[in-house]
C-alpha cells in the first residue's frame, strides 16, 4: 500500500502546474501549432541520418572505447603548442628533387588538373628554369616531365593550388608538445599569384625575390628571435576579429610586430625595406603561418585506433577530400563544389573553379569558418550577413567534439571555437562543415576571383563512416 500523499504536492513534476518547457525535434508540425498558440518552444534541427548508414553508424557508436578515443585524439589536437622555428628552401626541408612538385589536395593526375592547378605547376616550371615558356612547360607536363605528390604527404600544406617546388621557401613549425613538424609556403599577397594559378611575368619575378630576399631575410630574422610560439598570438587575433583563413590582418600585423626588430637587425637597410613594405602591405601573410599551425596540431591527432576525429580537409580544385585518425592515410573524396560568394569586377560563377586549397586545414583545427562569428567583418568579403556568421558558427558546435581552448569568440561570451569534427556526428546530423575560402579562376592563369563559403560532399563523411565501422 502506498503512502498517502499530501494535498499540496506536486503531481507529475510539476506538469499540470507549471509552464511547460517543449523542445521540438524534426517534423515542424508540432512546433508550429504550438507557436501558434504562443507556447514557446525550442526547435532542434534532426534529420534521420543518409539511408544506408544505420548499420555503419550502430557499430562505431556502439564500439568500446570508442568515446576515449576519441577524447584522445582531440586531446592531442588541443594541446599542441605549434612554435616557428624556421624558414628555409624546400629542396633542403622537404628533400624535393627537381622536377618534383607538391600539390593541394588529394592526389591528383595532370590529366584531371584543374585550370587554377594547371597554371601554377606551369608557374612553377618557369620559375625552376624547366622550361622557357607557358606553352613549352605545359607540353612538359604533358609529356610526364614532373613527378607531383600531395603536399599532406610530406607534412606540408599549400594554400589554394599548393604548389610547391624545389626552390620556394618553406615555414617551418614545430609542435613542442608533441614533437610534430608542418610546413607551409610563404605568401604572395592577393590578385595574380602562383596559388591561385597565375603565372605571369610578375608572378615569376615576384616569386624570384621572394626565394632571393625575403626567405632569407625570414630566416634569419626567425632563428635570431628563436622559437615563436604561435598560439597565443592566434589567440590575439581571434578577439581582434579574425577567424584566420579568410581574415588574418590582426594576425599578420602582430607577426610583423614580432618579427620586425629581429627583421632589421638581420640585413641591409633597402632590403629589410623593402621585405617590411611586402610583408606589411599583405594582410594574409599570416595564413601560411596559421595553416602550417594547423597541420601540425591536426597531425598530433593522427593514428588513433577507432577515432571518427577529421584530421585533414583538402581540395585540389578537382576532388575534395578528408582523412580521419582512426583509418591512417587513407583519403575519402568525392566533387569539389564551387563556392558561394561574392566576385571580384566583372566575374561571376561561370568564371569559377571548384573549391580548391589545403587551408581548410584551418577549418579542420577549429579556425577559419568554424570562427566566424569571431570575424564579423568577414560577411563583407565573403558575403551574407553578421547573424549567419554568428549562426554558422553554433551550427558547427554540434558536429564537433571540442570547444578550442585558447581561440575563443567575445561575441559567444568567450566560448572557444569548435574544434574536432567527428565523422558519426556529421552523418548523424546532416551538418556539414563550413569553410570560407577565395574563389580561383576556372582558367589557366586568371588569378582570384571573388571569395564564399564552401561545404565538403557529404559523400566523403559516409564513405569514411563505413571504412571506420569496417577497422572493428
């Protein structure tokens, strides 16, 4: 027999007493006619996951030790410490041989390349003297002269094409927690430039000073500072308003502050000038910094047996790719889609070439469109408005495993950016991962374009779900 119960308690928790609190998930039937009556309600994005993915879904989310794994593996990612500790050729740092080219994005024949792709490994033939036009270098390549290897193969990343030849100098940075080491080109600056597949005269000169003046300048300047550690200034940045992909003005200015005096003290006075007014003048001379940044910290996370944790997004103007801890080196690609953004003059999206670069490498650690509510003034160069940024920003909350402890957004009350997308997550939710990137001309040698936002395919999350469930 059950005790009696007083007159005044609370029957059912409280239901028929109190407002009701109503969180609505999929179907809006109900929330609307709740609305309707004006009972608030909460409404949750839900979709089913994709048709075909039950099973692999049920045997990685019921797997043991899935869950420390994972925490594992973003463990590593957040706690790296990316220091620059070097500048130097890439024949020496990477080992390239002549007529070897590093690229971005997944593998990549010539005979798939991209218009952008094409343009820069034809740039990088004139500038490593293999051949004395456009036209002499491409049948070159036609002909098999090159060898061409992805630059995540040689723990590099390059920004839109990522071409990287023998002769360009190289970032280097070091992750002090881990021990890991991550290179990235140097920056050209905007406009008509060798990432972007231009290959002009200027581009060649520019090129040429840079591996003759600026790289050496660099390093000496950077091994006369010693070991700068990279992720407070990063940090800075974020609350200065960038979300260091697509805006790094605060981020290259406080590098250009911390370089300058070890700069002038490391060469003569018209050259240290002349480096300053370059380096000073390009507000994305950080990205290379930050991208090499990344790579390190996404590799510290690598290899962890039955993580679903995204250690690399990738496009190489054709295909666009991922790499997921828990299945090693193995690339899951499917189309690279064009972005959608804003155009630079006459342009427009005819003039377009699908999404292509290793900088969503940014996006992968946390950075770039995972930060956009951090960089409010992105909108205007990318497109859209303030609240999408801020929305994009909690809609990437739900695919991912982490809050970024160091890199945090004033606007969401110092929350730290998301950080760790997860393979079963992306799947689960349909959320795709949001990345802000420049926009390539479709052909050979046009330059940038405009700049927008860009999602993966959602292809590339289920085939690594299933290759995931199938290392059980």
């Amino acid at each position: 027999m059950f005790p009696e119960m007083p007159a005044d308690a609370p029957r059912l928790g409280g239901l028929l007493t109190r407002q009701p609190t109503v969180v609505a998930a999929g179907v809006d039937v109900l929330a609307d006619a709740l609305a309707d009556q004006a009972v608030p309600v909460e409404r949750v994005r839900w979709r089913p996951p994709p048709p075909g993915t039950g099973d692999d879904l049920a045997a990685v989310l019921g797997r043991p030790g899935r869950a420390e794994a994972d925490a594992r593996a973003v463990g590593r990612m957040l706690s790296a410490r990316p220091h620059l500790v070097d500048v130097r050729p890439a024949r020496e740092v990477l080992g390239l041989e002549p007529g070897t080219f590093l690229h971005a994005g997944p593998p990549l024949e010539w005979e798939r390349a991209s218009g952008p792709m094409r343009g820069a490994l034809v740039g990088a033939m004139l500038l490593e003297g293999l051949a004395d036009t456009p036209e002499a270098a491409e049948r070159a390549l036609d002909g098999g002269a090159a060898t061409f290897e992805p630059c995540h193969h040689h723990g590099a990343v390059g920004p839109m094409a990522g071409v990287v030849s023998p002769s360009m100098w190289m970032l280097v940075v070091e992750d002090a927690e881990h021990g890991g080491t991550a290179c990235c080109s140097l920056n050209e600056g905007l406009g008509k430039v060798l990432r972007y597949g231009a290959y002009g005269p200027e581009v060649i000169e520019r090129l040429r000073w840079m591996g003759a003046v600026l790289g050496p300048l660099l390093r000496a300047a950077v091994r006369r500072h010693g070991p700068l550690e990279l992720l407070p200034l990063m940090a800075q940045a974020v609350q200065m308003g960038d979300e260091l992909h697509n805006r790094n003005r605060a981020a290259s200015a406080l590098l250009l502050r911390e370089l300058a005096p070890d700069l002038v003290a490391s060469g003569g006075s018209a050259e240290v000038a002349e480096a300053l007014r370059f380096v000073g003048g390009n507000e994305h001379f950080f990205l290379n910094v930050g991208m090499a940044a990344a790579k390190a910290a996404a590799d510290a996370a690598r290899d962890v047996p039955g993580s679903g944790l995204v250690v690399a997004m990738a496009r190489n103007g054709t295909d666009f790719g991922i790499q997921v801890s828990g299945t090693g080196d193995r690339w899951f690609t499917g189309p690279a889609g064009v972005p959608d953004g804003l155009y630079l003059g006459s342009y427009g999206p005819i003039d377009a070439n699908p999404d292509i670069g290793d900088s969503a490498i940014t996006e992968t650690a946390g950075m770039g469109g995972f930060a956009l509510a951090a960089a409010p003034a992105i909108v205007r160069f990318v497109g859209g408005e303030v609240p999408e940024a801020i929305a994009a920003t909690r809609r990437m909350y739900e695919i991912t495993l982490a809050e970024h402890p160091a890199l945090r957004v004033p606007l969401l009350s110092f929350r730290g950016t998301p950080a760790g997308i997860e393979v079963t997550r992306v799947v689960r939710t349909g959320v795709l991962p949001v990345i802000d990137t420049g926009i390539a001309g479709r052909a050979a040698g046009t330059g940038q374009v405009g700049a927008g936002l860009v999602e993966p395919p959602a292809s590339v999350f289920t085939d690594a779900l299933r290759a995931l469930a199938a290392t059980g």
